[in-house]
C-alpha cells in the first residue's frame, strides 16, 4: 500500500482550492532542493571517501558538511514524503480499515502533524536562535545550519 491515499474530487473553489493550488506551487520549491541535496550528498561523500582511502588524504570538512546535507535532506524529504502522502505510518494497519475510516484516520494524521509543528515552532527557534553563537570546527559556519529548526525541538 505504497503511498496509498483515498482520491479525492478537486475542490471547487474557496479556501480548499487555494489550499491545495499552494500546495501544487510548493511541490517544486521542496522536490528540486531536496534532489540537488541528494546529488551534492553523493558527491561529498564519494569525494571524501576517495580523498581519504584512495588518495590517502583526508578532507577534514567533507564529514562535517555531509551530516549538515543530510540534515537538511532528512526535512527536506520529510516534506515531500508528506506532500506525497507517504509519510511514515502504520500502513498494515490502516489498509485493513473501511474506505471512511482511513479518510478520517489521514485527516487525523495531518491534523495531529500539523498541531506537532505548531507545538515545536517555538522552541524550534529558540534552539536555533542559541547556535548562533557556535561554528562549526572544520567548516567555521555558524551551527544553526546545522540545526534545522524542526530538528532543533528533539535534539
């Protein structure tokens, strides 16, 4: 049941269109950095990999700005994954539930999503606002690149 979701009929008009033509436009703002992420986190990686056991001379930053990558990657893709409708979820579970339940246990979902970011924004920001005052060792950037904001609230 791979992204599975009831179709629903486009909304006519009214707030649900402009919701959903928001986040239509969204999609590629998301989707493109998030795959230019995944091809500059290859390229990292296989640089440093090569750099340190082929060439025997290892780039002191390539690790560090490969976890900050990864970082950004893992939210970046935790948007479209949502946008998708394939978040994590217990899909066993759901698929053996009646057409109606499923559609309100996915507005649930999104709702209970939704009402967890509102929950961490505020101490999402504090977080970041904290590592201002810390670079990184090899890269020397400020550490809030390093602190997504909704990875800040559970760190």
């Amino acid at each position: 049941m791979h992204g599975a979701t009831l179709a629903l009929p486009e909304p006519a008009s009214g707030w649900r269109k402009a919701v959903v033509n928001l986040n239509r436009a969204l999609k590629p703002v998301v989707a493109i950095p998030a795959a230019l992420l995944v091809v500059a986190e290859v390229i990292v990686l296989f640089v440093g990999i090569v750099s340190r056991y082929v060439l025997h001379t290892p780039i002191v930053w390539s690790d560090e700005l490969a976890g900050i990558l990864f970082l950004w990657l893992a939210m970046l893709g935790s948007v479209v994954a949502f946008q998708r409708a394939e978040h994590m979820r217990m899909t066993a579970i759901v698929g053996m539930i009646r057409p109606e339940a499923r559609l309100f246990l996915d507005v649930f979902a999104t709702t209970a999503s939704f009402a967890f970011l509102l929950l961490v924004v505020r101490p999402a920001y504090e977080f970041a606002a904290d590592e201002v005052f810390v670079t990184t060792p090899a890269l020397g950037i400020v550490n809030t690149w390093r602190a997504p904001p909704c990875r800040s609230a559970s760190a």
